[in-house]
C-alpha cells in the first residue's frame, strides 16, 4: 500500500471507529437541563439486566439497534470485589442491610453495601432478589428446570407450546449454558451426600426422583474436586454470587450483547419513576448511587422505546408507583395474576443420625429432585436441597414448589409509596397440606423429624424465591408484551408469568421473553 492510500484508509478506518463509538455513546451523552439535573437521550432503554431484560438486550443489539441498559446493582465483574461465601458474609451477602438476610441464620453483622441478595418484607411473605448487573442469575442455585408441557399449556393455553418445546426452550438451554452432573461422579463425590440420601429416602417412601440440569459448568466442578482450579460449589458460594463455575447471565447473554459494540450497562443506576410524555414517549428519574447506597447525582433519562425487565416486583413497583405519582396509565389487570410459584420450604431433622446424616462437606449446587406432580391429591415437586452449614446437621432441606389455586393481587400502598400484597394463608392452605403430607410420609419411611426449629416451626410458607405474575402475558400486556395503554412500553420478565409455571422459573422467563422480543422486533416495534 502507497503512504498516500494508507494514509486514507487509516483515517477512514479511524473516522469509522470514532463513528461508531461516538454513535453510541451519543447514547448516554448526557446534557444539563434547568433543574440542574443531566438530561440523557436514548432510543432504547431497558430497565434490569436479569434474563428478560439480558435476552431482550442481545436480541435487539444483534438486530443493529443501540440500547442503554440501567441496573440498580453493582456490575461485580468490572468492580473486581469477589463474592462472599455462606460461612464468611461480606460485602456481596446483603443489598444495603446491617445484618444477614439468609432464609435462616442470620448471625452475621455487615456494613451496609449494595450487595447481590436482597429481601422484600411483606406482611405474610418475605420475597427474595439479586441485585446487580445479572439480577436474579448471579444468585440463583441455578437449576434449569423446562416445565412440564401439560402444566405450561394449562398456564400458557393461548402460546404455541409445540414451537416453545422444539425452539424456545432448547435455544435458552444452549444460550444459558445448561448442562447436567456426571451420575458417576454424583455417586463418588462426598459433596453430595445430601443428594443420595435424599433420593434414597425418596424412593423407600415410594416418591419419584429426577435429575435436576443447572447453568453450573459441572465440568468446571469436577476440576474443583481435583483441586485443579479454585473451589465455588465447594466453598459455599451461591446466595451471595458465585466467583467462579456458575454461567451467570453476564458471561452469556450479556456478554454476547456487549460483545455487539451496542449495548450500554450503567450500573449503580435506580429508576425513581416514569412519566409518559404527550408525544408517547418515556422519561425516567434516575438516581445513581454509589456502593453505600448514597446518591452520587440524579439524572432525567429520555428514551422513545422503554422495556421494563426490573424483575416481578421492581416491574410492578416502578408501575403502580408511577402510576400515583405521574398518572402513569396502568391497565386494571396490572397487579393482577400474582403469584409465589407456590414456594413452601420445608425440612427434616435427624436424618441418618447414625451414618453420618446428610455430610458435612456439601455442595451448593442442586442436582437432585422429587417430582409428586402427577399425585392428584398432592401435586408437588420439591427440589433436594443443599444446607452447607461446614458441619453435619443431620437436617434435609426442601424447596417445594406447588400450583397455585388461589392468586395474590399487588397493590399500591400511599403512605408507604411502596407495593403491598394481598396474600395470606389462604393462600398457601393446599401447599402446606402437601409440605405436611410430603415430610410425614418420609420420616414415616426413613425416621426423622418435621425441623421444628427452622422457619415457622418447620414450615415456611412465608419463604418466596419466585414471585411471578401482575403483568399476564395476554391480559395486562398484548400476545408478545407489549403493555396495554401504552404505544411504546414493554413488559419482558417474570411478571409475564401468571403466578405458577410448576419449577423452577428462570428457564421459562428466558424463552418466554425470546418468544416476546423475536416477534417485537418482526413486528418492527422497535424501528
Ligand atoms: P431479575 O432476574 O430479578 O432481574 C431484575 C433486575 O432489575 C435486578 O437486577 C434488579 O436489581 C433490577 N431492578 C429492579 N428494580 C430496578 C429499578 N427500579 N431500577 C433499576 N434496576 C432495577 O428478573 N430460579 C430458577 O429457575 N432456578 C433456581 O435455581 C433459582 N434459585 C433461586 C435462588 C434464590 C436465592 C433466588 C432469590 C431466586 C432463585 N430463582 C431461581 C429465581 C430466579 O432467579 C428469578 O425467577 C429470576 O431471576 C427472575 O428473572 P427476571 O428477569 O424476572
């Protein structure tokens, strides 16, 4: 190449990089308006960066489309503060809290910091959250469960549960990363102890027993076993982030969409409220903190095209809060459908006492579960859980997951200017029949106790994982969810499931909302 061309083609291709570059940027160039406050134009702006909001991120950056992502949460990954473990809380254990928030246990004094895990209080329901960029993701146990098909086309009955089966939900597998234990390793590795005993048991009380897939890369476990590479699952890391092993969403979905050059991530940034302008478009109060929780500036952010994805109850929350303090039109189904995918935790007390119980090295990975679903009288299914106490406690732990007979109602609450439930024990009547019935029937089989020291003497009906529901897909929102009364706002998260999916939610969240943002952007919602 002659100086003169490389000359050229080096400006062009410098021109193009500050182009390019720019173009997004100009995304979040921020001005100042008369209140002083930064005024930030972007086309797209997506609320949460848990799976809908992750999915619909990728999906729209691979379509060319420039989208600015805003997350409460601390990106922990360009932090570069690891994760705390079970036996050692620290910073990532508690979203602004003095003190642990664990379901049990809360021993731990903390210095209030924007941590992973977080915990609603209500009345008769204590839900819990992630926070941080990957919401719900960086602090699952990972379980990667498809519902059954029966059950989804009862709760789905309007989608096309043929499509979902052979493309939605093996295309989520394979983007989440889903894989499943070596059963040869299961079998040898001390560290799931609790598992075999607990299928074993399962199976002399006459249930059924499954294998249970999850995002942890169990190749990467089997290493750790070796100590061949730094220990996660065996170090007690789950609740409070996972510093290594666990595929969270931001090492795949979101690092696919950052990887386009069209995604913005800003971190640390708390959407107040939203107001719908005369000419159809958004703007948002945003206040953005620093790690304590103390605001650092407030900022105003325009945007033509709004997806919320800030997780059930941060969806309904900005909702119903905005709708009080702007006029925000809501739809009369919003709050609607609302449901705890019937959580119930349970557990046993002196369970093989004398062989060791149930281990005291444990993992902090599911693997195990038992499937009652088809039992008319008590259909359940409840995960095998882990309890990595360092020690042996003798005590099994279950997650059970229920149907959902009767739904809660969110509402706004004015004086607390926060969400509030309608959601008692009527609620939770059948599921605690089957929690009773389910226990009974294996220390029936195995010995043992109800745990009567654990939650509310051995029930925890007032434990949630999985809120789901308040923006039914189909009632509160159109077929692919887009929100009623509204031209330019969409719902893509959990709130689009009505209450119940029968397991574990995620895998369902995740191609319910690539079902959603596929056809929005055929639709051409988004040009
Ligand atoms: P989500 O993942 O909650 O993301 C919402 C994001 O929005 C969060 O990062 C929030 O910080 C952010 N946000 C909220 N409000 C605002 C606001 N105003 N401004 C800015 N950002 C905001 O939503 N499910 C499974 O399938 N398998 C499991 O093994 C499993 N284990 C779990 C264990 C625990 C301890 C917990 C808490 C949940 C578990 N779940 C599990 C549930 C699962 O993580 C949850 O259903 C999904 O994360 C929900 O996904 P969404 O996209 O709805």
């Amino acid at each position: 190449m002659d100086r003169k061309k490389f000359i050229k083609t080096g400006l062009l291709a410098v021109s193009g990089f500050y182009f390019l570059n720019s173009n997004l940027f100009q995304a979040v160039q921020p001005k100042t308006g008369k209140s002083g406050k930064e005024i930030i134009e972007a086309p797209i702006l997506i609320i949460g960066s848990g799976y809908g909001g992750a999915v619909s991120a990728l999906r729209l950056c691979e379509a060319g489309k420039k989208v600015v992502m805003l997350e409460m949460g601390l990106n922990w990954e360009k932090s570069g503060i690891p994760f705390s473990n079970m036996l050692k809380p620290g910073k990532s254990a508690a979203w602004l809290k003095k003190k642990t928030i664990a379901p049990f246990m809360n021993i731990f004094s903390l210095a209030p910091f924007t941590g992973t895990l977080d915990r609603m209080d209500f009345e008769n329901i204590n839900i819990w959250v992630g926070r941080g960029v990957g919401g719900g993701s960086l602090v699952n146990g990972g379980m990667a469960v498809t519902p059954k098909e029966s059950y989804f086309k009862e709760v789905f009955p309007d989608l096309d549960s043929e499509k979902f089966y052979s493309h939605y939900f093996p295309l989520v597998q394979k983007e989440l990363k889903v894989n499943v234990i070596g059963e040869q390793f299961l079998k040898d590795c001390p560290y799931y102890k609790f598992t075999r005993v607990g299928e074993a048991e399962a199976h002399k009380a006459g249930f059924k027993t499954i294998r249970v897939p999850n995002v942890y890369d169990f190749q990467y476990m089997e290493k750790e076993y070796r100590n061949e590479v730094p220990r996660s699952a065996f170090n007690t890391e789950v609740i409070y982030g996972n510093n290594h092993g666990k595929n969270s969403l931001d090492k795949t979905y979101l690092k696919k969409a950052l990887e386009t050059g069209n995604l913005e991530i800003l971190d640390l940034h708390h959407v107040e409220n939203i107001k719908l302008n005369g000419d159809k478009t958004y703007t948002l109060q945003v206040r953005q903190t620093d790690t304590s929780g103390t605001t650092v500036s407030e900022k105003e952010f325009n945007c033509k095209k709004l997806i919320l994805a800030a997780g059930t109850m941060g969806t309904l929350q900005l909702l119903l809060h905005s709708n009080a303090v702007n006029h925000f039109p809501v739809h009369d189904q919003i709050g609607k459908n609302w449901g705890n995918n019937g959580n119930f935790m349970t557990g046993r007390n002196w369970v093989k006492p004398l062989s060791g119980g149930t281990g005291s090295k444990q993992s902090t990975i599911p693997v195990g579960g038992i499937d009652n679903w088809e039992d008319e009288e008590h259909p359940f299914f409840t995960e095998i859980a882990p309890l990595p106490m360092g020690m042996d406690v003798a005590t099994a732990l279950y997650l059970l997951i229920n149907r959902v007979d009767k739904k809660g109602e969110v509402y706004y609450d004015p004086d607390t200017k926060k969400i509030s439930l309608d959601w008692n024990q009527t609620n939770t009547v059948k599921m605690r029949e089957n929690a009773d019935y389910f226990i009974k029937k294996m220390n029936r089989a195995n010995g043992g106790t109800r745990s009567h020291f654990l939650f509310n003497n051995g029930f925890g009906a007032n434990v949630c994982y999985h809120p789901l529901g308040g923006c039914v897909l189909g009632k509160a929102t159109n077929e692919y969810g887009k929100l009623k009364d509204h031209d330019n706002l969409y719902v893509l998260d959990g709130s689009l499931i009505p209450g119940t999916i029968g397991v574990n939610p995620f895998v369902t969240i995740t191609a319910i909302a690539e079902y959603c943002i596929e056809n929005l952007i055929r639709q051409n919602e988004f040009v």
